[in-house]
C-alpha cells in the first residue's frame, strides 16, 4: 500500500519496520480524485491471502500492523468477509499483534460493516478524507453520511473498538467545513482523528488548493482535543497509519488512564 498510494512517509515509516498492506488486490472500481491507486475491473479474490498475510505478518515480527485494501463494489460484501478472514488468520498465528483495519465504506453492502466489526480489530479505521461540500468531486462514487453511518455503526456493534478516521486539507475546504466535520466525527463517537495536507501524486489528480501552514494545523489539533477527541495527529505530512503502532499504544494508554 505504501508504495501504491505514493505516501511521502514510506522511507521513515520503513525503517521503523512498520508497514501497511493492501488486500483484495491492487485495482479500485473507484475513481477518487486524489488517489494513486489504479482504478478498473479487479481481478477475482485469492482465497489463500489471509493465510499467506499471517504467514508473512509472524514473519517480520511485527507488534502492530494496518490492513486496507480498495473499494471491491463487484463483490455481494464489498469485501467484508476477506477481511474478516485475515484478522482471524493473524489472530491464529501472531495473537500478540495489534490489528488496525482501514476499510472501504462498504456502500450499499447490508451487513458488511457488522460483519467486519464483529471480527474485533483493535481499531477500525475509515477516512472521510474532505467534507461534504467536495465529495462529488474528490469522491465521486462515495457519500458522506454513509461513511459516516459505518463510523456510528462501530460503535453500536462494540463501543470498546476505537475508532479513527482522517481528513486532508488544501482541497478547497473551509475551516469551518473542517470543524463541522469534527463535530460530526465526534456525534459518531470517533476516538481519534488524522489531518494531513493534501499532496497532489500526479499533474492528472485533483490540484492542490492551498498549502495549510504548521500553525493551522496546530490550532486544529487543539480545537479538535478541545471537542473531545481521545487522540488527534495534525500536521502536513500527517497520514492515516502513519506512526500507527505508537499512537495505538498511546490511544490506549489514554483510555486506561480514564481521559475519556
């Protein structure tokens, strides 16, 4: 996934040897505007890959590792069941490693979010990644409240699963865009929030906007404590599984401390 969505973050966050994987293949049948990932007709779903995922996962030794993978709208679930079958390989052959899932928003898929919430991973993760006003032309094939819907639902499955989501900004979104958004996380009782700024990947993407400076992003992850968030990462270089290993330690260190 790393090298696929073209993140500025690779290099440090591979000598740290922490890494996030794609499953379901590497085709989207979305289209978003500010991706790097190749969009078309995915190819059929390799049964064998939650197993080789855990093989390879023990293999490395990881304490903490983040499983996404593209929107598969060809498929009854979305994908829900595949990702439920690797957290359940990587529960049988590593159970001391710590899961984070981020996943598609499973539209118009009944039942896929229970589905995958049920499975237990120590944090679901889904991005909104801008605010409404701009979805038709970042995120053309998602809805806002959907995403927000899976978030809510979540917690309504099992409230002791943390929750994140993540924003990019330099889109052509407001500040107080930004902020109705973090209310409307924190309606779906999302623990934690990521801001990062949005790098365009290629001259075909969606142009930058404007480059948010390092005291906005400042000023953001404050207003963003200050409306409840267990925990928030904002700054320009800020990605959704960026130092995810040490900010889940943190995340839950928090809740046991009893800050929320």
């Amino acid at each position: 996934m790393c090298e696929e969505a073209a993140c500025p973050n690779i290099g440090e966050c591979w000598a740290e040897k922490h890494a996030t994987v794609m499953i379901l293949g590497d085709i989207c049948t979305r289209g978003c505007t500010f991706c790097n990932v190749a969009t078309g007709r995915p190819r059929a779903v390799d049964a064998d890959e939650p197993e080789r995922l855990a093989r390879g996962i023990e293999g490395l030794g990881l304490n903490h590792v983040v499983i996404t993978s593209v929107d598969r709208d060809d498929l009854p679930d979305g994908g829900a069941a595949h990702f439920v079958a690797c957290i359940e390989k990587l529960r049988e052959r590593t159970p001391g490693t710590t899961i984070e899932i981020l996943t598609p928003d499973f539209l118009r898929k009944q039942g896929a979010i229970e589905i995958v919430a049920r499975a237990r991973p120590d944090v679901f993760n889904h991005n909104l990644e801008t605010v409404p006003r701009l979805y038709r032309e970042v995120r053309p094939g998602s809805r806002y409240f959907a995403s927000l819907n899976l978030l809510w639902t979540v917690k309504r499955v099992d409230p002791a699963i943390f929750t994140k989501s993540g924003l990019m900004v330099g889109l052509g979104e407001t500040r107080d865009e930004v902020l109705q958004v973090m209310d409307d996380m924190r309606e779906a009782g999302v623990d934690f929030l990521t801001i990062g700024q949005y790098l365009q990947p290629t001259p075909r993407h969606h142009a930058i906007d404007r480059f948010w400076t390092p005291e906005e992003f400042a000023e953001l992850e404050k207003l963003a404590y200050a409306k409840g968030f267990l925990m928030v990462s904002a700054s320009p270089l800020t990605r959704s599984s960026h130092h995810a290993d040490r900010d889940f330690a943190q995340l839950r260190a928090r809740r046991e401390a009893g800050a929320v």
